[in-house]
C-alpha cells in the first residue's frame, strides 16, 4: 500500500469538531504540508494553524500523530480535529486531494487496513460494526464483547483442543509399525466431545446474538377494535397507527422499532382477527397469523378474557384492555396509561430470559463455519472408532476443522466476505 488515503471520520454536515483521519506512508508529510514548523510528536496533542497550498490560512486545529505500527490501521496515521464547519471540511479535503499519492479512501478502507496489517481480526470488524451501528444498551454490550476478542479467544481455545487431539492421532499414524504404549482412541473421543457440545451451545445462541442485532420482534394481536393501534401509538408516543372505531382498520401489519429499557423491539401492530368475506382484509389476517406465530413474542390483547386459539406461539402475554378505570388484574388501558409499566416489564422480563442464552458468536456467517466444523468433527469422531486404520482420515477431517475455524477470523481467503463487512463502513473508518 504506498498510496495514502484520507477521509472525514465525523459525521457529514455542521459541527462543534471535526475529524479528519489520514493514513498510510506519507501521512505526517500533510502535517509538513498544511503546517508551517510543525514538531510531529507521536501520540501528542498539537495545537497548530493549518494552511492551503497556495499559504492561505485555513484552520486552527489540534493535531494528533501516531507512528505505525502503533495505530488503528498499523500505519502512520494524522488526525486533524478542525473546526467542523462545511467550508472548513471541504477546504481541508481539497488541500489534502493535492498532495502527491494522496488520495479518498472508500468505505471501510482505514479498517480494512487494519485487517491486513493484522491489527483486528475478521470477527473483531464485525463487532465494530456493530458497535458502530449500536442503537441500544443490549447492541452495545454484544458489540463489545465481539470487539474485544472474547470469540476469538474462545476459538483459539478450540483450536488448540484440535491440535491436541491431532497430535495424538499423528503420534499413532507416525508409530503405526511400532508398539504404541497406549490406546489413544479414548482421550481423543474425549476431546471431541467437549469441542463439539461447545460448538453446539454457540451455535444454538447465534438466533439470539443476531436478534439482539437486528431487533426482536414482538406481535400485538387480537380481535378487531380490541384496541392494537391505540396500544402501539402509546407505546411509540406517536400517531404511528390509523385509529378507528370501525373494525377492520388496520390490514398490513405496522411496524415501529423502539429502545424498550435498553433492548431493540420492533412492536407489530396486525389485522384484527376474526371471519371475514373481505379478499384483502383476510391476506391481512393471514399475514397477521403467520407473523405472531414466527415472532419472539406475542402481547395478545382481549376484552372478555377469551384467547385466539389462532395463535399458537408458546410465548404469549395476554392482557385485558380498555381497563380505562384501572382495576382489573392484568389490565391494560392505552388511553389513560394504566398498565403499561406492568406489561413493558413482562415483555422485558421474557425476552431477558432470552437473552441469558446469548453466545460469543453473533452473525449466521459464524453459525455456518460452526456447524461445518461440528459435522466434521462428529464424522472424525466417528472414524476414530473403526480403528488405526481409519487415523490418516480423522487427522485430515481435523485439519479441515482448524481450517474452518479460521475462517471466522480471515486467516484464509475470504475476500467476499471481506468486501461485504467493509463496504457498511461510513469513508472515514
């Protein structure tokens, strides 16, 4: 890489600071550039005037350097925070554009950068993406936990497991003529079994993981006029439904993500059940079926207590509405806000229940490497059975274990994967 690449790391638009981020070869050589004297001093903070290349004065910005390898993308990088104004960026990454090998970098490069410099692993990006992306308390703490390395810690763990069980089966495959003071068939059978229940456990917890990323989705059904819509728009503290006392109103399914006590939630509002001849308002129904069915949970809401035998979801609260005096048990009224505290708390406490399944691994790329390696050590176990004959395959069947292990991390080829994690990168990361 002996071009460098430069990029707003802020957001776009007007600004207390901005954050200009420059890296590669010549980066402190824009220092030298837009600064008249200027000291570098790695990882120090330095307050200088910035100039144009034709000398007009541009800025007053702090300066911070950092000499690779000791950075973010493990080059040297600059980061100029200037006064975030839109002719103070736009002048800055002009002047910038006019030096020699310096170039925009595209979406994602500064981390990408990082990656094939060895500074973050494969799985570390998607947890800064994540992280990134993070919009609740929950999102927040699974990013980090990606971020920090804890998969990858618990992979290597994994993986020297295999090596060990490896070198078990090579000792007997290199001995095969000789006497082997002891059956190895055991502790390897052994082994594998620990491996394989760990990988098991992960990869149930990933739906989890990724409902924690993408949201959980919680359904509110009922009949018609049982009072859906009034209980999403207090819910959302808006009009985010059409409200009507003629029944039948709502016939697609409305959809209204929100931060419920540091969870992501996407509430459902759906078509009102019961028999109609109406063509679309019964798709509307059906489709309202079909979602509460798959969701995370269902609020079932009724005015007589009687439930939706429809609806056949385990994880179902139901509710009595329009309990606009308060005095029912489990009662719920959307106009004056009785029991609503009672029925986020239940809705929170179901899917924290949920949650205490969650695993290391968060994406479904990282489910298919899991379950590719629990087949193949389960066919390794297997062979381990029919005796020393069959040790040349259960070594190879181990190899290709570590192997896809490694993809979770991009120690093989995974450039696919690589352009796609990358290119959700903002330009200035």
């Amino acid at each position: 890489m002996t071009d460098t690449i430069y990029a707003l790391s802020t957001s776009q638009g007007r600004a207390g600071i901005a954050v200009v981020r420059i890296s590669g070869p010549d980066a402190f050589l824009s220092l030298k550039s837009m600064s008249k004297d200027i000291q570098i001093k790695p990882r120090k903070t330095i307050l200088c005037d910035l100039f144009t290349k034709e000398g007009l004065h541009l800025d007053r910005a702090l300066v911070i350097s950092f000499k690779g390898p000791n950075s973010f993308t493990g080059e040297d990088v600059v980061e100029l925070h200037i006064h975030g104004s839109i002719a103070v960026i736009q002048k800055t990454l002009e002047t910038l554009s006019k030096i020699s090998n310096f170039r925009q970098a595209l979406p994602g490069e500064f981390t990408r950068r990082a990656f094939l410099n060895e500074k973050l692993n494969l799985a570390e990006i998607e947890g800064l993406a994540d992280l990134i992306e993070a919009e609740t308390e929950a999102q927040r703490v699974q990013a980090l936990k990606v971020l920090s390395g804890k998969l990858g810690e618990r992979a290597q763990e994994w993986r020297s497991m295999i090596i060990k069980a490896m070198a078990l089966i090579e000792v007997t495959i290199d001995f095969a003529d000789e006497e082997v003071p002891t059956d190895v068939s055991k502790d390897v059978k052994y082994i594998l079994t620990n491996i394989i229940n760990d990988l098991e456990k992960e990869s149930k917890s990933i739906n989890v993981a990724e409902r924690i990323r993408t949201g959980f989705e919680v359904a509110i059904v009922g009949k018609p006029n049982v009072g859906k819509s009034t209980l999403l728009n207090a819910m959302a503290g808006r009009e985010a439904a059409i409200t009507s006392e003629q029944a039948g109103t709502t016939r697609d399914i409305i959809e209204v993500r929100m931060d419920l006590d540091g969870l992501p939630v996407t509430m459902l509002d759906t078509a009102g059940l019961r028999e109609t001849n109406n063509l679309i308002e019964t798709k509307g129904i059906t489709r309202a079926i079909e979602r509460a069915n798959s969701s995370d949970l269902v609020v079932m809401l009724t005015e007589d207590g009687e439930t939706l035998p429809e609806i056949k979801n385990p994880k179902t609260l139901t509710f009595i509405s329009k309990c606009d005096e308060g005095n029912q048990e489990n009662g719920l009224s959307a106009v004056t806000g009785f029991g609503l505290d009672n029925m986020i708390g239940s809705i929170k406490k179901e899917l924290e229940k949920t949650i205490q399944n969650q695993g290391l691994a968060t994406r479904f790329r990282h489910k298919e490497a899991i379950d590719r390696s629990i087949s193949k050590l389960k066919t390794a176990k297997k062979l381990v059975d029919d005796g020393p004959t069959s040790y040349d395959l259960v070594a190879e069947e181990l190899r290709q274990t570590a192997y896809t292990l490694d993809e979770l991390f991009g120690r093989v080829d995974v450039e696919k994967v690589l352009d796609e994690i990358f290119s959700s990168f903002c330009l200035g990361k």
